[in-house]
C-alpha cells in the first residue's frame, strides 16, 4: 500500500507526520496484531512529538531515534532508496514533460511531478534495495564496527583498511577511500608516521548525551516526568499561596481581636476613665490592649502616660 501525503510548503510537518503515523500504526495493526513494529527515525523536532507517539504506541509501534547528526549515513531511506527515487523522478520527470509538449493535452507541473513520483517509486522502494540500503547503512544486520567505521570517516578520520582493500566493505565510499589511500602513499614516502587525522578542522567529536532520548518509550518517560515536575512546582506554588492567604486571615482576625478588646479598655491612668473609641491613643507594641488615652499621651515623655507606658512595656511580655 502506498499513501502520498501534500503539503502547500512542499515539507513534511506536525500535522502530517502526525496522521502519517497514526495510519501506519492502524495499517501495521490491521495486519500483524500484537506483534510490535520498530519504525527507526531521525531526530526532527516533531518526530518526538508525545501524542503521535503514544497513539503508535497503543498500535504496535514502536519509535526509536539514531542518534543525532548521523542520519546521512545511519538511514537506509537515505542510502539507495532516496538516491534512486530522485533520479528516477528527474528522468520521468523530463520524459514526461517532453511527451506532454508534443501532446494536445496539457499538464501541470503538479501533475507531472505526482506521475513521475508514481512511476519513480516503483524501482527506488523495489524490496531488494530496501534490504540492501539497510545493509549498507549496518542498520540490519547490525553492524557495529561498519557503524564505527562510517562515522570515523564522516568526521575525516582515517581507518585502517590495509587488510580488506577491495572487499565489499571499502566499496562504500570508493572515492573517499581512494583519496586516503593517496595521502597516505604521500605521507609514508617522507616518512612521517602517521597516528590520527589532526588537523583542528577534522578534529570533530559527535558527543550523544547519555540522557538522549534514544525512543519513543524514553519521550515519554521524560513526558510524564516533566509532568510531574510541573504538577509538583503548582501544587508548591498553591501550598505557599493558601499559606499567605492563611497567615493574612490570622492576621486579619488577631486585628480584629486586638480592636475588640481595646474598646472594652479604658486608659490605664490612675483616675482616669477614658474609654477608647477608635482615637488615636499610645498603645503597648507588645501586647497592644495596655493603653493610654489621647489626653495622657499627649502630655509628652515626662507626663504620666508616657511614663506609664514606658514602665508596662519594659515589663510586658518577659513575665
Ligand atoms: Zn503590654
Ligand atoms: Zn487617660
């Protein structure tokens, strides 16, 4: 079965792969029930969007990441299958726009580009070159040590193939193996040894994060942490907001409290029986219901009010 899907920008995006994947996991679903597929991919930003990968996921498939900055040799669609498919596409292309010029039917680009694309898949997505494109890629079989191999000389190193020259193995990259062959030959006629590439703009190190997010299971794991996180900061963030609404309630009450008691006070100078109605009046900063009325207070540091005040207050609390 083969689906086309269109975007007016002419690149995949969210929405698409989203419904992308959501109708291969149902067709992988369809056909093989409860055995689980592996879809490897790239790392674009969407393809580790959590929704799409959960609803894969329910379906049987599952997502796995090759690492980061790799994908130009470490997947297979870019190997032989996308090589073939564009120029396949280019010659139907051309082919198909010369005999629409001499025809009296006229077609768009558009059109002959969706005929040439169907007329190009055909040999590109040919079984045989999606087995060999995994091969060569050293996705299946696996191959670890063709891997190592393919990334060394992706940042210009060297690797020794003196033993194997002309296997299949160097036939990957002829031109490149070509080219180190040379420049070895060079540097061993001036009998330089030879231990690594080290010139500064060679010198590349790939570094993959040992926290990379190297699966679908692992996105979500990180999703649901993250979620956690947040949930854990909100409910912090209330705990601290009821904790202030309380603390200004108590606060609130104890002022209420305190306004309370002082209309029931009367002035504490002898003699007088001043009671306090909301005036200004010198109170306790301790206890705040030992107080003196506006009269006595006014009669300044030296008067009986003050005097007063300054005596309870010395006292207050330490009982
Ligand atoms: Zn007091
Ligand atoms: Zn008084």
């Amino acid at each position: 079965m083969v689906k086309y899907y269109f975007s007016s920008s002419g690149f995949v995006n969210g929405g698409i792969w989203d419904l992308m994947l959501s109708e291969f996991a149902q067709i992988w679903f369809n056909l093989e029930p409860g055995l689980k597929a592996i879809l490897l991919t790239d790392n674009l930003r969407f393809h580790q969007d959590v929704v799409p990968i959960e609803k894969a996921r329910k379906l049987g498939v599952e997502l796995f990441f090759l690492p980061p900055n790799t994908s130009h040799f470490t997947q297979p669609l870019d190997d032989l299958v996308f090589a073939v498919l564009r120029s396949q596409l280019e010659s139907f292309a051309i082919k198909l726009s010369n005999a629409y010029s001499k025809a009296t039917i006229k077609a768009t680009s558009h059109e002959i580009i969706t005929a040439a694309v169907v007329l190009a898949r055909v040999p590109a997505f040919a079984k045989d070159r999606i087995v060999k494109s995994f091969a060569r890629t050293c996705i299946w079989p696996f191959d670890a040590e063709g891997l190592l191999e393919a990334a060394i000389k992706n940042i210009g190193g060297m690797v020794d193939d003196s033993e194997d020259s002309g296997s299949a193995e160097s036939q990957k990259y002829p031109l490149r193996d070509l080219a180190q062959k040379v420049i070895l030959d060079v540097m061993e006629e001036e009998g330089q040894l030879i231990r690594q590439v080290d010139s500064s703009s060679q010198r590349v190190t790939v570094a993959v994060k040992y926290n990379q997010a190297f699966s679908g299971d692992a996105i979500l794991r990180l999703h649901e942490q993250e979620n956690l996180n947040k949930q854990q900061k909100e409910e912090e963030k209330r705990g601290k907001e009821l904790a202030k609404e309380a603390k200004a309630e108590q606060n609130a009450e104890r002022k209420r409290i305190r306004i309370e008691t002082r209309t029931i006070e009367s002035c504490r100078v002898n003699g007088c029986n001043a009671r306090w109605k909301g005036s200004k009046w010198l109170w306790c900063s301790t206890c705040s219901n030992f107080g003196v009325c506006t009269k006595h207070w006014r009669e300044g540091p030296s008067g009986s009010g003050q005097l007063l005040m300054t005596d309870h207050e010395a006292n207050c609390g330490s009982s």
